[in-house]
C-alpha cells in the first residue's frame, strides 16, 4: 500500500522556447493529489491547463521540480520506463478522440493491450466486455469515422480504460460533443471516478468544473487556486 498521495509535483517548471521567445507554461508548480480524488483543472486559454496535463501523463517532461507518482520519482526514468508506467497506470481522453482511424472500434480499445503484450484471448475477451459495458457491442467493426462523436469518446474512455489504469487524465473530454452527449460521457467518467479511478479532467466549462470534488484554477502558468485549500 502506498501512504503518501498519489501525485505529487513539486517545484515544477515548464518553459517553452520560440524563437527568441520564451513561455512560462508552468510556473513553480506545487501540487498532491491523492487516489481517488475528482479534481478539475481550470483556467483561460493558454494558461497551462494541457501542458499540466501532459506531464501528469508522462508525455511531457518538466524544465525542473520533480513528479513523484506512487511515490516514485518517474521525472528522470527514461523514455522506455515511463511509456511502461503510461500503459500501466495512466489512461487519456482527448477532446479530439485521438482513435486511429484505419483501425476499428474494437482494434482501437484493444490497442493499449497489444503494447503491454497480452496474449490475444485475454485481449478478446477484455475488448468485448468493454464495448459491451459501453454500449458498443454492435459497433465493434466499425472504424471512427463511421462513428458518432459520443461513441468516439466512449471508445476512446473504453481504451483509456482497459489496462485499469489508476488515474484518468480527460483534456476537454466533452469539447467537441453537444451538450447532452457531453453529459453522458461526463457520467461514464464519474462512474469511474465512483468505482476508485482517479480522475483528472481539464475544462473551461464552470458548469462541468463545479460536478468535481476539488477544483484547480490555472493563470499563465501559475496554479492560482487549489479548493482543497479553501475552509
Ligand atoms: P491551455 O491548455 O490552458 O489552453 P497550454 O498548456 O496548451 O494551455 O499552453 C500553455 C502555454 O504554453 C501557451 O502559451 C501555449 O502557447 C504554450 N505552449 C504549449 N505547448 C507548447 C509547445 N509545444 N511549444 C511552444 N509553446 C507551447
Ligand atoms: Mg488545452
């Protein structure tokens, strides 16, 4: 068992180089996060809520501070380490899906088990089950574009999901969705969340910000307000 949180970020720094220019994206950065907390992390357009999140998931290293996930420090295992702690521990939804699109609903879900090397029976009968659970069964031969913007978000969360991981990190999950198709997918992460995944969603959304149980407010780069710390 693990005692301390399960995130914590300490002294992190991101900075962007352009040209001549430099972007704080990330501002002396203190942050834990315990398992099994709904957090929400918000802010205006630019102010660092994705590159947050992209180093939460390890596809991002910081310019300094450290990240301890589990305890362990992941800021300084190589490349080949932290893509194994990815597929095992952290599953991503994007505002966008990100699905491969020459690949089906199913091949998509069963995407993240071919990489960590489960043999293709167990894959199976994981994939089924998820897309049944999703209510994507009699959708599993169909590749995204032949897909409604819902259930391209629930194969992405079903794909996120397969590997059971500990924390979800959700970028805008219900950005391209219309209001009550946004909603759904919303309730299928909460489930989660309910079920003991850590849940970590990014939105500009107050509406959406507020269902989360702590709320992060991000400006240029600085983490402006943690609820956590509010009486
Ligand atoms: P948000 O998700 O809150 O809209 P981002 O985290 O995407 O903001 O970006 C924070 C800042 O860092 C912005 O000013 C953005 O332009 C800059 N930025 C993000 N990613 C890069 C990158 N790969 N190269 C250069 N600048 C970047
Ligand atoms: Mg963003």
């Amino acid at each position: 068992m693990m005692d301390g949180p399960l995130i914590a970020l300490s002294g992190i720094e991101r900075v962007f180089h352009l040209g001549d220019s430099e972007v704080h994206a990330l501002r002396q950065l203190d942050l834990a996060i315990a398992a099994g907390e709904y957090v929400a992390v918000m802010g205006p357009s630019g102010s660092g809520k994705s590159t947050l999140l992209n180093l939460l998931g390890l596809l991002d290293r910081p310019n300094a501070g450290t990240y301890r996930l589990e305890g362990r420090d992941v800021t300084t295992l190589s490349p080949v380490e932290q893509a194994r702690v990815r597929s095992e521990r952290i599953g991503f939804v994007f505002q966008s899906f990100h699905l491969v699109p020459r690949l089906t609903a199913a091949e998509n879900v069963a995407l993240p088990m071919v990489l960590a090397g489960i043999p293709p029976a167990e894959r199976q009968r994981r994939v089924e089950c998820a897309l049944h659970d999703y209510g994507l069964a009699n959708r599993a031969g169909h590749r995204p574009d032949q897909l409604s913007g819902g259930q391209r978000q629930r194969v992405a969360i079903a794909r996120a999901t397969i590997m059971q991981p500990a924390m979800l990190l959700a970028d805008e999950p219900t950005g391209n969705l219309d209001r009550a198709t946004g909603e759904e997918v919303m309730r299928l992460l909460e489930e989660l969340n309910g079920r003991g995944v850590t849940l970590i969603v990014v939105t500009h959304d107050v509406g959406l910000g507020e269902r989360a149980r702590r709320q992060l407010r991000m400006e240029d780069g600085w983490l402006r307000h943690d609820s956590a710390g509010d009486a």
